[in-house]
C-alpha cells in the first residue's frame, strides 16, 4: 500500500508552492507523521535554503532537519547522469527516502522546479526518481499563457510519456488555468477525449494573489532598500512599467498594479508617480523602483517626507536600470511561511477547487490514530467550511480581529460580519493591508436592525425592571447588539472576548439566548491538543462551584460538545479519590454526580463510558490505571475530563497547557439554544479563527437540532 506521493511539474512557475501547501495540508488531516522530501533542489535556491522546503517545514513545523530533506542540486544530479553514474544518483536517493520512510508514516515528496532550461531532462528525471521511489505521482500543468488546446495536448502528451515511463498517476491538476478554459472545454471534443482519463483531473484558476510578486518580494530578490511606504510592501506587482519619457506621456502607461522603475535622478517621474497613487483618475500602482545608484537629491526627500503617509512603498537599488530590469522580470510570486494571507489563500483555493476527500483516498493509505493539533485544527477548517455559517465579531475594530477576519474568509471558513463604524473599520483593515471585502459591517446604533433589537430586548427584560432607555443602552453595545443577531436568526453564532471579560461576552446569552430544552445549567470545555491525542476539560471557565446535578449535567454537555468535534467521550469525574478509595464532602458530590448522569444518560438514550470518582493520573495515565482501576472502561483512556469545581478546573487546564505544551482551544460554550463563544484577552489570530470554526461547527449542528 502507498505511503508517499511525488507531486511534479511539467515546466516552471506551475504554482506548484501552492499546491504542496494545499497537499501537505490534506495528508496531515489523515497522517500525522509526515516528511517532506526533494530529491533535487535548485543550485541558486532563494535565500540559503530551498524555498518549498523552507516553507513546509516552518508553515507545518515539522519535525525533521533540513539537511534530510533533499539529496541532490540540480547541476549534481546532471553532472553524475552525463558521466554515466545514473545508478549512483537513484541509489544515494533511495538510501535518503528510506531513512525518512523508516521513521515517518507518509512522505510527501516533491519534483524539481524546471529552471534548469531543459524540462525534458527535468520531467525524466522526476519520472524515474518517482518511478524508484514507488511514489504515485500528483501532475501539475500550468495553464499560464496558454490556450485551451495547447493545455489539453500539453496535458495529454504528459500524461502518456509518464506513464510509459510506468509511473502511477494519481491525479492531475490544470493549475493557473484561464477563466474560459472550463467552459471551453466542454465545447472541444478533443480535449473531452485527451482528458478522458482514469484518473481525476482538477482545474484551479490563476490567482493573482498568488501567482504575482509583491512589493517585499522585490525588495528580498533585489536585495533593495526601503526609503519610503513600508507599511504597504504586500502590494502586488502585476506589471513592470521602465519610466524614461516625459510626464504628459509616461502617465498614459500607467496601470493598475505597475512598478515604476526609474532612475534616481528622474525626480519629476517619482514625484508623477506618488501623485497618481492619491489620484482617482489614475489607476493604482504597486509602488516604485529607484535605479542606478542615485540618490534623491535632498529637495525631494524633503518632499516626500513631508507627505503625510507615503501612499506606496518606494524602493532603491544600486544597479542600472537595465540589469534591474533584466532581473526583475525572471521574478514571481513566492509564498512564505510567514505571509499567512497568502498561505490562507493558497489553502483556501486548494480545497475550493480539488475534490479533497477523493484525492484522498487515491494518496492516503490508512488513517493514522493519533491526531496532533494541527491534523485537529485542520479537520475544524474542513467542517466549518463544508457548510458556511455566518458568525458575529462584535470587536470590529481590533486588530487581531481584523487580521483573523482576512484567514476566516480567505479559507473560507464562515460568513463574518463585524460590528462597528464601516469607515472606521475599512480604513484601519487598509492600512494593516487586510482584505476584508468578504466581510459585512454593520454599526448598531445606525442600523435598520437597532429599533427592533431593543423593542425585542425591552420586550423580553421587562419583567426584570428594564426600561426603554436601559433598553436602547444595551443594544447600543456591540456584545449585546451581536447577541441579539444571533436570537433573531439574522447570524449562526457570535464569537467575543479578545478585548472584554468573559462575563461581558456571555451575560446577553444567558439573558435572552437561553439554555437548551433539558439543560439546566451553561457551561463550557477547553479542547486540549496535545502532540498525539485530543483531549476536552470541563468546566473550567463559567460555572464556580456546581452541585451533584449540575456536575452531572456538565458531565453530559461535555460529552455531547466532544462528540462535535469528533472526539470519542469516554467520560472521567475527578476527585482526589479513585473509587471508593477516599471519603468526604468533595468525594460524595463526585458520587452523586456519577449516579445522576447515568440516570440522565438512560433517560435521553445516551451510550458512552462515563466513570467516577477517578483521580487525574488514573483517568489519564494507562499504566496509572492498571493498578488503580484495572477494570474501568474509562480509567487510563479518558477523553472528557469533568473537574469538580472551577477552582480545580482552571488552574488544571492552565497547568496541563503549560507543562505538556499543549494548545488549549476554548472556553467552547454549551448549552446554550445558539453558539456564543468567548475569547481569551490574551487570544492570537490564529485562536480567533479556530474559535470561529468551533463555532460554526456548533452552529450547523444546532440547526439540525
């Protein structure tokens, strides 16, 4: 059975960054010990080490040395093939492979990059590593530039030559491919018949976020100064345009996206050039390119620096703008492992357009059993995703909010809407150079919404002593105003917090969202990653010192949460006793707890091992358990972990996260008519966006309910 896949290009600038990203990201959902290799890397690499490499190991943080991942550059290889040592060049790769084989579960192996000016040699070799490695092999065709038939035959005459090579191909992907060529295809017979195949074939659009450089690409490839503009160095190059003419008529070639490039001593272009940026007669340009060495003579800097907010990134070279030119155009977009809007976009255009779990069954052998937290974090994307909820960020103007705003939508993980000025916002997403257009933004207090919302609220509290005014008060704040989206229908869940006190995020819920039928009391888990299992502690967060029934009712919520999240529940009640080794207060509530659950538990035709009182070492430890409780279906294999008091559960799950290294997502919210989730203060963007597919994952199971 196949352990390993070889992904290959036929030619350069294929997108095959992306793709890789997109690959190693679906096997780490199946596998969690997982290798990269290239067997040939480029001479000239960007930078000091191979790019891709570079980047999977840092992106993915995988546990492997760089000096394993490759064998051979590209001029090694050639050099050992022309002089007739061709067995020596597939044996020491061989040997290489193995060595990761031996200690890994899947390798992920990936081609060269066809920059050596002979994709025919390159394609051979890459078919016969593949074909010595046993790998089947994931084809990428570049659609760049290309028409409809020259992809197909293109495509077609690949195909056969790998296969008569004897190479196994998995599937294909048409990567960069032109709008019309899914349409035009269905039209041409012959390419109908060449891609009539027994293997998939997928086609990905050209992505101009990922296929053009950006401004700080040009700036690591050149090795260029920043004068001015560095906060907009994501800026996208789509052209290069060589300025030498007069104004009146070098503003007639301006388009959007241009780098200006142009001699220091040209002082009415660059002034020219930032005017149009601020111009709205005149397209936007990405930014501009200082040639030759020659410094902006002093009245110009003077200008420039009096300008408030350089509107684009201006960039300076000591080379002439011929050579500069010469090598800026061999340039293209290059992923790195901390751009994450663009590794957002490049996963989230991946799985938009590959049939994951196809692929996936046709790349993946078997399913590994253990689940670190990346391969959990990743199976959330992919649930969330498969049906898109619309969740409430009421902190619209955070930051972190923000940037976790531009991944939710750029992977496609829910609908957002942020509340608060749209100005404001927009302008402060701009200046952070975060693309939120996805995203709706609504003010609450100059809403259509806002009159209903407290006739609503007023409604529902009156009987609490709420008055019209208090009324319109609350909803003028956005937790509540968010809140109240969620209980009319007009948003799935509401995720808040990196700014507020957990009470501040929960009170609304608790006030007009309400508790599910049957439960009596809201609570929450933490979903605790650690390296090989996943694991969820309840209630660490809301509830400070519940009795019998409510620990029972906990207990349950918990096991249901978990089912969620696909976590199998085999339920431990802690106590500082296991069984009927200790005696006390703190002890009898746990044995209440134990019994009332399991009643509940017939009672709503619930089936999971639930167990108590266990002490932690023994709910979590298997060889623990063996001499404490060596018949427990739970003892040594718990998976929900029920405290019995806040004061235990908290400093536990903060100790847990601490000393095992563990991620900790949540507090998760349960039992609550409709999803509301809090935010640590303290939350990175990346634990905003894995709480917002927690959330809508609870969203769609709610709906169903």
């Amino acid at each position: 059975m196949a352990n390993n896949l070889y992904v290959t290009a036929a030619e350069e600038r294929s997108g095959k960054s992306a793709i890789i990203l997109g690959t190693m990201q679906m096997i780490l959902k199946e596998i969690s010990r997982i290798a990269i290799f290239r067997p040939i890397i480029n001479d000239h690499v960007f930078g000091r080490v191979d790019h891709d490499l570079n980047l999977i190991l840092k992106y993915f943080n995988l546990d492997l040395e760089y000096n394993e991942t490759h064998a051979y550059t590209l001029s090694q290889a050639r050099q050992l093939i022309s002089s007739g040592q061709e067995e020596i060049l597939y044996e020491n790769i061989l040997k290489k492979y193995k060595q990761l084989e031996s200690r890994y579960d899947f390798v992920l192996c990936e081609g060269t990059d066809f920059q050596g000016k002979d994709p025919g040699f390159e394609l051979d070799l890459n078919a016969n590593i593949a074909a010595n490695l046993g790998a089947p092999v994931l084809l990428i065709v570049s659609g760049r530039d290309k028409t409809t038939e020259e992809i197909c035959t293109h495509t077609a005459i690949t195909i056969d030559t790998l296969e008569e090579m004897g190479v196994d191909i998995a599937a294909c992907i048409v990567n960069r491919s032109p709008d019309t060529f899914l349409r035009d295809t269905a039209t041409n017979a012959k390419c109908r018949e060449q891609f009539s195949r027994p293997h998939p074939l997928y086609v990905i659009p050209e992505n101009r976020a990922l296929g053009n450089p950006t401004i700080d690409d040009v700036k690591r490839w050149l090795g260029a100064e920043v004068l001015y503009g560095r906060p907009s160095m994501l800026n996208l190059v789509d052209n290069y345009l060589v300025a030498a003419m007069q104004i009146s008529n070098f503003l007639e070639y301006l388009k959007e996206g241009s780098l200006i490039i142009t001699p220091g001593d040209r002082s009415d272009i660059i002034i020219a050039s930032l005017a149009s940026r601020i111009s709205s007669a005149y397209p936007n340009i990405s930014g501009i390119l200082i040639t030759g060495g020659i410094e902006l003579s002093h009245s110009v800097q003077r200008l420039i620096q009096g300008w408030t907010g350089i509107p684009v990134p201006v960039l300076f070279v000591e080379s002439h703008t011929y050579d500069t030119v010469q090598s800026v155009t061999e340039l293209y977009g290059r992923i790195e492992p901390t751009d994450t809007k663009r590794i957002a976009t490049a996963l989230g255009w991946f799985a938009k357009y590959v049939n994951v779990p196809e692929l996936t069954k046709r790349v993946v052998a078997q399913r590994s059993t253990k689940i670190t937290p990346r391969m959990f974090e990743y199976s959330l994307v992919e649930k969330a995703s498969r049906d898109k909820q619309h969740i409430v960020l009421p902190e619209g103007m955070g930051e972190r909010i923000l940037n976790a705003t531009d991944i939710i939508l750029r992977r496609g993980i829910a609908e957002i809407t942020l509340l608060g000025k749209e100005d404001e916002i927009r302008t402060k997403a701009s200046k952070l150079n975060l693309n939120i257009e996805g995203a709706q933004i609504i003010d609450p207090t100059g809403s259509a919404y806002y009159d209903d919302f407290v006739l609503t609220y007023f409604d529902i509290r009156k009987h609490r002593g709420i008055v019209m005014d208090v009324a319109r008060d609350r909803m003028s704040d956005p937790t509540f105003f968010g809140t109240m989206m969620v209980h009319k229908g007009l948003a799935d869940g509401m995720v808040s917090g990196s700014i507020t006190t957990t009470a501040q995020t929960i009170r609304p819920a608790f006030e007009f969202i309400k508790t599910k039928p049957g439960v009596s009391v809201v609570s929450s888990i933490f979903i605790m990653c650690f390296q090989s299992k996943v694991l969820a502690f309840g209630d660490c967060a809301v509830v400070p010192n519940p009795d019998a029934h409510q620990l029972a009712e906990i207990a349950l919520s918990s096991a249901e949460t978990a089912q969620i999240f696909n976590i199998e529940p085999r339920v431990a009640l802690l106590s500082y006793s296991t069984g009927a080794s200790g005696t006390g207060d703190d002890v009898d509530k746990v044995v209440q707890a134990t019994a009332i659950a399991k009643q509940l538990m017939a009672e709503r035709g619930l089936d999971f091992p639930l167990e108590g009182p266990l002490q932690y070492d023994a709910a979590f430890d298997l060889e623990v358990a063996k001499f404490k409780s060596p018949d427990s279906a739970v003892a040594g294999k718990a998976t929900v972990f029920i405290f019995p008091d806040l004061n235990t559960g908290n400093n536990t799950y903060k100790a847990v996260q601490r000393a095992a290294n563990a991620v900790a997502m949540g507090p998760v919210l349960q039992g609550l008519n409709k999803p509301v989730n809090d935010l640590s203060r303290g939350c990175t963007v990346q634990d905003i966006v894995d709480t917002v597919a927690l959330t809508a994952i609870q969203a769609q199971v709610a709906k169903r309910h």
